[in-house]
C-alpha cells in the first residue's frame, strides 16, 4: 500500500530544526524556527509558569476528560487577554472561545469550521505569509490566494494594494491577518491603517480571520490587541486564532485557542455547538496541562504581573539584539543599510538575503535562517550575535 508513497519535502521552518539538530558543528545557530532562547540560548521556563506548576503538581489533580472546548476558566482568561476585560462583546455572550492545540490547531479548527459554512469561498493570505498558511487552509480544502501585503524598496507595508485588492474582493472571502507582529516580515499596518482594514471588511462582506501568535512581543499585551479591539467594536462576525507558545514560552504544551465573534448570544450556542463537533471528530478534546497552567498564571494577580515583567523582559531583549544586529553589521563594514532590522517588530526579520545568500549561510557557516530570508532575532544572544553578523557581513559582500 505504500509503494506509490512520494518522499514529502522537510517542513520550511520545522525541518530547519532536523537540520540543525543534525549539525555537528560547534558554532551552529538557528535563527529559523519563531522560539525565543534566553541570553544562554536556551528556551526559558517562565517563572511565573514554574510556580503555577508546581501548585497544581503538589494538588495532584485527577486527569479525566476535559470539555470538548476547553475549561471555561481557560477560555475566559484567553477572552479577557484578547478582547479586554471590560469588553462589551464578552458582557453581551458574543465571543465563543475553544481551547485549542496552539495557533496552528486554532487556526485548523477555524478553518474546517468555515469549510462546512461556505465551501465555496476563497482564503486570501498577505504576500508573503506564515509558511504553513497556505497548507494549511488549502488541507482544509481551500483555493488559496495571496493578497499584496510586503513591499521590498520600503520595507513596510503596501498598503494601497493590499486595500485595493481586498475592495475587489467578492463577499464572503475569508481574510487571513496577522494581528500584530507579522511573520514573517515585521511589517505592520498603524493603527489609522487597521481601522480601513476593518472598515473594508465591512464594506464588501468580507470574513476576517485575525491570527494572533505573538501578543505582548511588539508593544505590551493591550497595544498589540489593537486590530482584535476594532474589529471588536465594529459590529463585525469574526475569527481571532491565538497562542501562548511564544508569549508563555510553552511551545511542546501547545496551549492556544480560537475565539469567533458572533452577533449574539443565541448565534453562539450553535456556533460553539459546530466546533465542538469538529475538535470532537478530530482529537476529541485538548490535554489539561498547559491551558491549566496558563489559566492559573492569568487569574491569579501576583503570577499575571510576573508573567507581564518575564514578557515584558523578551520583548526588551529582542529590541536590543535587533539594535545589536544593526550596530555590528555597519562596524563589520556592511555599505548595505540594515537600519530597517531595528524598526520591525516581534521576533522576525525579513532580512532581503537570497536563498542562495542563506543557503551559504547554512553550509559555510552553520547558521540556519528559512529560505526567504527570515531570521529569528529571538535566537540572537551576546555570545552568538558577533559570529552571526560577521557571517551575515561576508556573506553580503561576497
Ligand atoms: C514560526 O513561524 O517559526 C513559528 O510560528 C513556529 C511554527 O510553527 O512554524
């Protein structure tokens, strides 16, 4: 039966990872994967989740089933991060949260959901995208598209494509975007641009689909909701995917949830009632651990304001690597201006390197970064940040 079975590629940035662990060399650094390492380079175990572990490992909790959608204190403190405490939309019952196997899993749920609604609509993703977007979606049984997002000469957004494109657009087109942080180019829309989005959104009838994995990694937990909170008030039905994998530093747990804004209370029953069926046909319902341990930090005062300070100190480390990066890579004699790798934001750079640039990265000097360029900042530390931008510098001269 397995005889015809093609050999599949690696994954574009998991593979990285084989790769990688498969490397002997000493000097190796992977700047692939979306993970934040510590000065040491090692993924941290936040304090705040240390302790909130080991109160529920000495209360030794019985493991039965949990709800298909994930306990509902899980799901609140997932709601009030997302949407705002004191949001009308959650007062009102219009937000239908499910845990879920991190953004990925999210995502996936969402997506199989809105395939049983409106099979016939197309997903539209920003050019360029999170790798695993468009397999995604289209494993859901989507055509998918990409709509103009990054533009090359100014590094930021195009913003007058992206609008003019998405106007064209028939009604019920499912809109993928990134909620803050894009991955992987850095580049997001202001504020004063998100409120077009939104209202472009409502304009044509189109259903957007807010995927949000890096909360808390560009300005702070509330300024990175920005785009959640004016869809919020905009009287639109909606899709946010979210993850505490980079913010909790959970990563293996996979803790995220998918969140659906409603028009009411009654129209939340039935669509929780369908995702239900869906996580249900698909691994019945998610595992207690990491959604424990996230609620427990979120509810509790003292371990929330620890969790923001551990937050708060990955965001900073981040910036300074990414001022690092810029500074050592005009000492090492780089004419190429990098000043652009300080101003973008969350843990990913599109540095403008070639594949073939990256690829001799990769052999000559045992730095992994994914094909179109994008390098994790995150993975930067004091002790690798010099050999990485003195590769980067010989690399770019040639
Ligand atoms: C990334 O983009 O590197 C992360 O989101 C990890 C992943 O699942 O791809």
């Amino acid at each position: 039966i397995f005889a015809a079975v093609e050999m599949a590629p690696r994954d574009p940035i998991l593979g990285l990872n084989e790769a990688y662990n498969a490397d002997t060399r000493a000097t190796k650094v992977n700047l692939g994967v979306g993970v934040y390492y510590d000065d040491n380079g090692k993924i941290p175990l936040l304090a705040a989740v240390k302790t909130a572990e080991r109160t529920r490992l000495e209360t030794m909790p019985p493991r039965g089933y949990q709800p298909i959608e994930g306990p509902a204190a899980y799901d609140q403190a997932v709601q009030k991060l997302l949407f705002g405490a004191d949001s009308e939309l959650l007062a009102a019952g219009r937000v239908v949260t499910a845990q879920a196997l991190g953004g990925t899993g999210a995502l996936k749920i969402g997506a199989d959901f809105l395939k049983r609604l409106n099979p016939a609509a197309k997903v539209y993703i920003s050019d360029p995208s999170w790798e695993n977007h468009r397999a995604l979606f289209e494993s859901a049984g989507f055509e998918v598209e990409n709509y103009p997002y990054y533009d090359a000469e100014t590094r930021g957004v195009n913003f007058a494509g992206m609008k003019s494109f998405l106007q064209g657009l028939p009604a019920g087109s499912i809109i993928v975007l990134h909620a803050c942080c894009h991955n992987p180019t850095g580049a997001d829309l202001s504020d004063a641009q998100w409120v077009e989005v939104v209202e472009v959104c409502r304009e044509k009838g189109l259903v957007p689909f807010l995927d949000m994995a890096y909360q808390g990694f560009a300005d702070g937990i509330d300024a990175d909701a920005v785009a959640v909170r004016l869809f919020s008030t905009s009287g639109l039905q909606f899709f946010v995917s979210s993850s505490f994998s980079k913010s909790f530093s959970l990563y293996g747990e996979r803790v995220g949830a998918l969140s659906v804004v409603t028009a009411s209370k009654e129209e939340s029953a039935r669509v929780l009632s369908q995702l239900k069926r869906v996580i249900r046909t698909n691994y019945s319902n998610p595992p207690i651990h990491g959604g424990a341990v996230v609620a427990a930090v979120l509810s509790n005062p003292e371990l929330r304001q620890l969790w923001e300070d551990e937050l708060a100190g990955m965001r900073d480390r981040i910036r300074a690597m990414r001022t690092g990066l810029v500074e050592q890579l005009k000492a090492k004699g780089v004419a190429q201006d990098f000043s652009f790798v300080a101003a973008q934001r969350g843990m990913f750079s599109y540095t403008g390197l070639s594949a073939a640039q990256v690829e001799t990265l990769k052999n000559d000097f045992g730095i992994y970064a994914v094909s179109t360029g994008r390098i994790c900042l995150a993975a930067l530390n004091s002790g690798n940040i010099g050999y990485v931008a003195e590769s980067i510098a010989q690399v770019v001269k040639g």
